[in-house]
C-alpha cells in the first residue's frame, strides 16, 4: 500500500513538473506548492474512500413510520444505521444512497423526508451499494367530520344500527336537533327529555350545557375530524330551559346499550320560551258516553303549563269516579267534585270513568215473607234468583237474600269450611245474584227463634236474573206517617223483651236519625222526641237500629232528605237483637234491620 501511495505521488509530482516545463503554469512559491500538493491528495484519498464495502443497511424507525398516518399530516423522516457507519445525508448527496417509494403520488421522498399525499400502502425502500431494506407504510384518508341536521326520530333510528350490548358513541358526527324540553332533571348536568316537534317520540338529553365550549372539535391535517363533549356543570334548573321550551341543539349521538342518548350545545339563541309554543293538544275520552259527558276548557293551540279545566256532568244516578291525565290520577277542584284544574303537559290525555251511585240490587220492594218460614224445619227448599241483600252478619252466621217473592236468612256460620257451598256464599257481595239450595232450620238466639236455610246443597251465580238498582220501598216520595202508632214501644218492648218472637216479620214504627258509622245508619225509636225511652217495664234504655248499609245509600239518603230535628216512620225486617231486657234489667239495645220503607214527618 505504502508503495502504491508513494508511486501516486512522484507521478503526480512528475507532471506537475511537465506542466511548468512546458510553458503551462507560472512557477509559484514554495508554500503554494506545498498547499497545492496537499489538496491534490485530500481529493485523490477521499475518491478512494467511496468505494467502502457496506455490509448492512436498517430502517431504525419503521415503528414510528408505520403508526397511523394521515394524508396531508406532517412528515416523517426515515432513520438510518448500517455496517460500516455512514453519513446517510453524504451519501445521498453523493448519490450513493437512495430512498424511493413505490408509489409517490401517496408517498413523496425527498432525501430522507416522506410527505403523505393521499391514502394508500405504499413501500419506502434504502439502498446502499449491494445492502437495502424496506418498509410498508400505510396513508389514511382524512375522514371529515360530518355536519348533519337530523329530527328526533332520525336520532333514534341511529343508534338501532350500533352495537347494542355496549356504550357507543358516534364522535364523527355532529348533529343539530330541534325538538321540546320536558321532564327536566333538578340538576346541573342538563339532564331532560326532548320530545320531536310532533310529540310523537322523545330522546334522552344526557348532559347538556349553554356554554358552547362543552363541545370540542378537533382537527386532523388541518381538517375537521373528530367531535367530544366534556360536561361544564353549569344547568341551571327552572333557568337554562323551561319545560316546552323548543330548543336547538348541537350533539353528539350515543348508543347506551342500544339506548338513544345524546349531550351537547344548547343554542340559546334559538330557544323559544314555553308560552310561545302553543303547539300542544289536549283531549279526554269518557268510559261510557250514557254515564256522564267530560269538556276541556281547550283542546289545541296550547302551551307547557297553561291551566286547563275539565268539567265533568254524570248523568243521573252516576258520579265521577276516576280522572286520569296521561294515566295517572287527578284530584277534584276542593269545592266541586266535577270540576278537575291542571297544568298541561307536553301531552295532555284524559280519561274520565264513572260509577253507579246506585247499590247493585234488584229494585224490588222487599215482601213480608220469610221463604224459609212458609217450610216445616227440615224440608228441603231452592231459592232460585236471589240477590245478596245484606253480606254475612258476624253475629248470626247469615246471609240476608230477598227476591220479588220475599227474603230469606241462609246460614254460613263464622268459619265455613274452604271449598263449601257455605264459603261460597260469605263470599259473596251485595248485589250478587244467586241460586241456593239446602233445609229449612230454626236458629235461636237469645231465646229468639229464626227461621232460615241451613246445610246448603247448592250455591251458584245465576246468569238469568239481571241485577237492578237497591230502592227502598215506598222510601221517599211522600211525607206523612203510616206508622200504627208514634209510640213504638210496644214493637220495641217486645222484641228486647223476647215476649213476641218478632224476628224476620216486617215491623213499623217511628223512629228519628241521630248518626251513621261505618256502612251503618243509627236511628233511634221514639216515644215523643229524641232517642232516650221509657218502656213499659219501667226502666231507661236507648233503642237503636243499626241498618247495614255498605255503600251509604241510605245514609245518603237520609243525610240529604231528613231533617234530624223531625221524626220519621220506618218499616224493617229485624234479623239481630244485640240485647234482652227485662223487668229488672236496664242498658241499650240494639235491632239490627233490613230496611223495607220510609216516609218522612212533617212536623
């Protein structure tokens, strides 16, 4: 090698002297020469040097390369190492080293700086010498964010074609929606319903602000891309937005587990207040159009929280019974029960029942005939289209039925057995018609025999007889007495006394109404005025009758057409006497009945 070198040079040197011999350059100074000499070599030595024998060349950063890439992002620069180490920038300015693309209308290289242009996989290979490696890079397209206008019901549809088993969020669109608030939250997150402009659906308003900034919008190669909202906490509830306020608003759509929500930007520049919206409707449907009639004060053109009236007129023997706004029950107005007052809503649908004032009971004038009584103890007897007139009495055991042909007490006992014909029938309800079948029996109670049904064979609905209305005969129309007698002591005296054996006979006497209780109408039997009388064993009592009476028919009657201060016939059909007095006894007592007529004093 020394050898080579020093050869190199006296050849150099040589014709260096041949140029200046032959008249070329002038001769310079010693120090020139000497510079010159050195250059000469510098050039001649690095010349050589290109020719290294380069053994291996590597992408280091092809990880940093292949991560996701945009078209029109920044760009990227490929880094190099390799056996022997190497000045990659000498190299490529040499031409040594060279950097291409297997498709630069995706993927530009220049030196070592790549620029995106358009979407694509592309390869950037280095070659160096007899050594390369290479590189797959692939470009996405910048994916606009989409700005749509869309209606509730467009919202909801949307989600149906997301994964319904997760939460997802659609953050490549952004929405404008205009629909009305309701059922907002007392909260600060904007927490409300918003109903489409028809009513006809609502979507799940999950957080929501005034504050444009809760939406964030960023930007991908300098391209709208991408849509997030971030919850400020600053709702104001009863401020912000009012139920029916229609608003519009900027959001973004989520799939919870397939159901719709959405959380955004409320526009208030847009909003239109409550009572401006006078787009909702109201309307009210009634039962049975022969029961009664229901009318709105208004039924279009109205607002969020306007006050509405629904008047109601029952037709005669009905009243109200329930009013229900969007399936929940209203209360009447304090001072008139068909009046009802209320705020509409979004959606305003009413519907009115009504209900019989009238007891379910055939509307006959109970006879003075104990069925039973007209059979010896032990015969068989069918009492066919019964109605329930009085339900189990505690006391006696029985069941008060009657029929245009009389009445009759059919015994259950306290307990029936589960399953029996007994059972059946205390199980009954006023009203109730029934077939009955079993023998006659004598029941005695404090020395007081009663005849009835007893050990039923049968007991059934009868489909046949039509249930009617429970009306007291001869109770009302007219005034005037047709007791026997004012002093009803002799009635009374007798049954305490048990000196006539009077149950289940029709009895009248006169009586005057001082209270009612629970389904139960006390009267008392008079001799003169008030309820305290003397009997004729000589000792006080106060003589009540008790009238079962389980929808307040006769209470009502008697509270509405009785004036308390007068007193009153009444004809009965006695089943109970709570008490039996004697010469030596003295306390009250009290005659449970079934009342059969009324006629009112009039003095």
């Amino acid at each position: 090698m020394k050898r080579k070198s020093f050869l190199l040079i006296a050849s150099v040197f040589a014709m260096s002297l041949g140029l200046v011999a032959c008249g070329g350059t002038p001769a310079v100074s010693s120090e020139a020469s000497s510079v010159a000499s050195e250059t000469s070599v510098a050039s001649v030595t690095s010349s050589v040097s290109s020719a290294v024998d380069y053994t291996a060349i590597t992408i280091t950063n092809k990880e940093a390369l292949q991560a996701t890439w945009y078209a029109g992002e920044a760009n990227r620069t490929v880094e190099l190492s390799g056996t022997p180490e190497f000045n990659p920038t000498a190299l490529i300015m040499s031409g040594e080293l060279k950097v291409t693309s297997s498709n630069p209308a995706m993927v530009q290289v220049n030196g070592l700086v790549l620029t995106a242009l358009d979407a694509g996989s592309v390869s950037i290979t280095v070659r160096l010498g007899n050594v390369m490696d290479t590189v797959t890079i692939t470009v996405n397209p910048v994916i606009a964010l989409v700005k749509k206008t869309a209606t509730v019901p467009e919202l909801i549809e949307a989600v149906k074609a997301m994964d319904q088993t997760t939460t997802v969020i659609d953050n490549k669109t952004l929405y404008t929606v205009t629909g009305y608030a309701a059922d907002i939250q007392n909260n600060s997150y904007g927490d409300f319903n918003l109903y489409s402009e028809d009513y006809a659906s609502s979507i799940i308003v999950y957080g929501s602000s005034t504050t444009s900034s809760c939406l964030t919008i960023s930007k991908t190669a300098g391209i709208d891309s991408e849509v997030s909202f971030k919850n400020p906490g600053d709702f104001v509830y009863g401020t912000t937005v009012h139920e029916g306020d229609k608003v519009t608003m900027s959001v973004v759509l989520e799939g919870y587990k397939g159901k719709p929500e959405i959380l955004g930007w409320i526009d208030s520049s847009k909003t239109i207040a409550t009572t401006e919206n006078k787009t909702i409707t109201a309307s009210v449907t009634v039962d049975d159009a022969t029961h009664g009639t229901a009318v709105l004060s208004k039924t279009e053109g109205i607002y969020v929280g306007e006050e509405l009236t629904l008047t109601c007129t029952p037709a005669t023997d009905y009243k109200v019974d329930t009013v229900k706004l969007n399936g929940k029950a209203i209360t009447a107005d304090a001072a008139d029960a068909n009046k009802f007052v209320f705020n509409a809503y979004h959606v305003n649908v009413l519907t009115v029942t009504y209900a019989s004032t009238a007891v379910v009971l055939q509307d006959i004038a109970v006879p003075a005939v104990n069925l039973a009584a007209s059979k010896a103890v032990g015969d068989a007897i069918t009492l066919t289209g019964m109605q329930v007139f009085k339900a189990t009495e505690t006391k006696t055991g029985a069941v008060v039925l009657a029929s245009k042909d009389g009445f009759a007490y059919v015994y259950v006992g306290s307990s029936p057995a589960a399953g029996s014909f007994e059972a059946t029938l205390a199980a009954a309800s006023v009203g109730d018609v029934l077939d009955v079948a079993g023998a006659v029996a004598k029941y005695t109670k404090n020395g007081f025999d009663l005849i009835q049904v007893a050990t039923l064979t049968a007991c059934a609905a009868n489909t046949t007889v039509a249930k009617g209305n429970l009306k007291f005969a001869a109770a009302a129309t007219s005034v005037g007495s047709f007791a026997t007698a004012d002093d009803a002591s002799a009635t009374m005296a007798a049954m305490l006394a048990n000196t006539t054996g009077l149950l289940g006979s029709v009895q009248t006497i006169t009586a005057t109404y001082f209270s009612t209780g629970t389904g139960k109408v006390y009267c008392a039997a008079v001799a003169g005025s008030g309820y305290k009388y003397t009997n004729p064993l000589a000792t006080s009592y106060t003589f009540m009758l008790s009238f079962q009476d389980p929808s307040n028919v006769f209470a009502d009657f008697l509270s509405t057409t009785v004036d308390k201060t007068k007193q009153f016939d009444i004809s009965f059909i006695a089943y109970q006497v709570s008490a039996v007095a004697t010469a030596s006894q003295s306390g009250n007592g009290t005659i449970y009945v079934v009342p059969v007529a009324f006629s009112a004093h009039t003095a």
